[in-house]
C-alpha cells in the first residue's frame, strides 16, 4: 500500500538531488493508478518531481512539467514501452514521449 494513493509512495516521486521536493500533481497520480491498475503490474518511477538545479544538471527543458510535479517518467514491469504508450494515449495523457527504456507522462 503506499501512503498517498494506492500503490504509490511520495518518495517515488521526490527530486533525485535530496532537495525534498516531491509534490505530485493529483490528476498525474489518478492516471499512474489508471496504469498500474490496467496492466496489475508495478509502476516503476524513474523520474518525476524536479527541481530547477536538478533539471539543469540533467538536461532537462526548461519549461518541463517535471518542475511543476506534473510529469514522471515510468516504466510498467514485464510491459514493453509502446504498449504503455498506447495505452496512455487511449486514456487521454496529453503529454507523453516514448523513449527506448522509459514512457515520459505528464
């Protein structure tokens, strides 16, 4: 059980710098569930909260949803990444990038 949804723990998504930055946008949460739920495999989080410094370092844009805890990049155990793509695209995630080891979600 996690502590602020059903399967999820708020330090999955906490910045990866220790910062202690790990706001989750509610509707991103309801989705991952939507996810974890269908496939009733685990959501691995590979990234999600970000702070500025963080993303700099990282390489990420400046304008990522990640800053703001409305993205996370996932992984679905035992699920290729186009299948966890197209699904995420049946369920109305807008933004998304399919990467070769990840989905990105926002």
């Amino acid at each position: 059980m996690g502590d602020i949804s059903k399967h999820f723990n708020r330090a999955e998504f906490a910045c990866k710098d220790g910062c202690g930055f790990d706001t989750v946008d509610a509707e991103l949460l309801a989705k991952l569930e939507e996810i974890r739920e269908h496939f009733d495999q685990p959501v691995i989080i590979n990234s999600a909260c970000r702070c500025h410094d963080h993303n700099a370092v990282i390489g990420g844009t400046e304008n990522s949803q990640h800053l703001i805890g409305r993205a996370a990049d996932i992984v679905v155990k035992n699920t290729p990444v186009e299948v966890v793509r197209e699904f995420a695209e049946q369920i109305g995630i807008g933004g998304m990038g399919e990467y070769d080891t990840f989905v990105h979600i926002d």
